[in-house]
C-alpha cells in the first residue's frame, strides 16, 4: 500500500490527536513522518504529492502508535534541539526543555572571568554544560550527574559536538551534587536539579510519565536537592560567585528562603521565557 504525503501527515495527526496525549498533534505527525523518510520539514510543504512506499508506511505507523502510547516525541527521534545543538536523547535522561534556555541567557550576560570554570549539575543529556562551551570556549566547563546512563548519553553529545567542531571537550564526572569536590573553587555553580515532589499529579500526565523520577523527583516535598546544592555550593563557589539553580513555577518563595538562609548576597528570581517563575541566582558571599 502507498500514500501521498500529505495525506499520511493529516491520517497520523488525526491519529495522533484521539489518543489525547499531545497537544502538538500536527507538529508531532509532521517530524515522525520526516524523521522515517530524512528530509527537512520544507519537503512537506514542496512534495506534498510524494508517494510514501509500504517500508516506509510501516515505520511511521510503528513510531506514531508508540506516540499514541504517550512516549515522547523527543525519545521516539532519539534527539533533542537545544540552544541550537542537536542532542542524543533517550529514557536515561530529562529532555532538555526550551525554558531551561532562558538560563543559558542569563549567563551569558553575566560578567564572569575570561576563563571562568563552571560546573553544570546534574548535568543529562549535557544540554547546559554544551550549550555554555559552545559559546564561551574559553571557560573551563565541567558537567556532573549522578546516573551512569544519564553520564552516558552527555558523553555521546560531548563527543559528538566536539567532533563537530561546537564546542571543547568537556570533563564528565560522576558525583553525588558537589560533595566531593575542592572547596572555593568555582566561579559559577548552575544546575537544573529534581524538584518535583514525588505526590504531584503531573507526574502521571503527559511526556513526564516516560522521563527517569531520578531526574524529577526530590524528597522533602521536592526541595531537598536544592537545599543541598545550595549549601555545597557555598563552599565549592569562589567568594563572589554565580549559584543558578531552575526550580518549579510555584516554588519561588520558598527557594529565595532556603538561598537567602545560607548566606548568599543578591538572591533574585527570574522568569523564562512564558513569563513563568523558572530560576534563581545568588551570589556567594
Ligand atoms: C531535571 S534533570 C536535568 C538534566 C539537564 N541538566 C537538563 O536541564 O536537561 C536532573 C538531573 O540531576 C541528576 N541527579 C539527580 N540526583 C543527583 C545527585 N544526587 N547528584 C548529581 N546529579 C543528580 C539526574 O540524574 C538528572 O540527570
């Protein structure tokens, strides 16, 4: 059996959209259907009368039950667009999210030295760490989670990147947050950290449900992780150092509490991009 394109975008979109897991279901038909035949998003819309043949009907199909299914888009690709860089993704780790960029911005306006050393925390897929070397290649970017499989994916997309040519290697280690690390010695400590509580609803909703707990959830209600992030890193930052840490949109207060009850100075909260609560800074005294 074959089929126009644009009729085999229109049937999977329909498909799509009656399982009621996505509410992207026409974008979602679109790169499921380019991913199978390899060709950029323009050919829909220049070659809308291609003949897709019975191989390549067979691959959609597969991947757009799995969508029904509810796996996210991202897994089904096996990638991820972040700040511009293509990245390897799989159930190992968070997908890296448009809102976390609104972090990568920030930095980039701070006023950090020539060669700053940053460390990312729970780093992924890599997406802060890479995102920051391939701007800044002369900062001494280091990335560290505790999931051998998340390390696993972030060493794929170092290699990948570096052999691209975007940014340097970057450093990968393993660790429980900073707490084998040398004291005072960084100038930038940024991490997007678990901080859902593990009884929130959301968690049984949408592409969450398919992501690792250990890259979402944090005991004491979900604030644990950034209670120690924040107490390592006022050791492990230099004395006038950048602390970053993403948290939940209704978890702004709270967070300004536990930050400002360590001892840092200019504790502010920013929005992303959807003008929702999305991250804090600080730095060290
Ligand atoms: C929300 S994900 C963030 C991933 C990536 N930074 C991003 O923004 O796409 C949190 C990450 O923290 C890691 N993590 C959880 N507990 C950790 C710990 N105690 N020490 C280091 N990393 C940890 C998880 O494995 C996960 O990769």
């Amino acid at each position: 059996m074959s089929m126009r394109l644009d009729q085999l975008v229109r049937n999977c979109a329909d498909a799509i959209a009656a399982a009621q897991h996505s509410d992207s279901a026409r974008l979602d038909a679109e790169l499921l259907v380019l991913h199978v035949l390899e060709k950029p998003r323009s050919f829909l819309y220049s070659h809308p009368e291609f003949i897709i043949n019975a191989d390549q009907l067979a691959a959609v199909n597969h991947l757009v039950q799995r969508r029904c299914d509810g796996i996210p888009v991202a897994y089904l690709l096996g990638q991820k667009e972040f700040w511009s860089l293509m990245l390897k993704v799989d159930e190992r780790v968070l997908i890296p999210r448009p809102e976390t960029e609104a972090i990568i911005d920030y930095i980039l306006q701070l006023n950090l030295p020539e060669q700053a050393s940053v460390i990312d925390l729970g780093t992924g897929s890599g997406a802060i760490a890479l995102a920051l070397a391939s701007e800044k290649p002369n900062y001494f970017v280091v990335a560290s989670d505790y999931s051998e499989g998340a390390l696993s994916v972030a060493k794929n997309n170092v290699q990948q990147l570096a052999a691209n040519g975007a940014c340097h290697e970057i450093p990968l280690l393993r660790g429980d947050w900073l707490s084998a690390l040398a004291k005072n010695s960084f100038d930038l400590v940024v991490s997007n950290p678990p901080y859902i509580d593990a009884q929130d609803p959301h968690l049984q909703q949408g592409d969450v449900r398919f992501e690792p707990l250990s890259a979402l959830v944090s005991k004491d209600s979900g604030y644990d992780d950034i209670k120690l992030i924040s107490r390592q890193a006022k050791a492990c930052l230099k004395s006038g150092g950048h602390l970053i840490i993403e948290h939940g949109y209704d978890q702004r207060e709270a967070i300004t509490k536990i930050v400002e009850a360590e001892g840092y100075l200019n504790v502010l909260d920013h929005d992303d991009l959807n003008a929702m609560p999305r991250f804090i800074t600080a730095i060290n005294s």
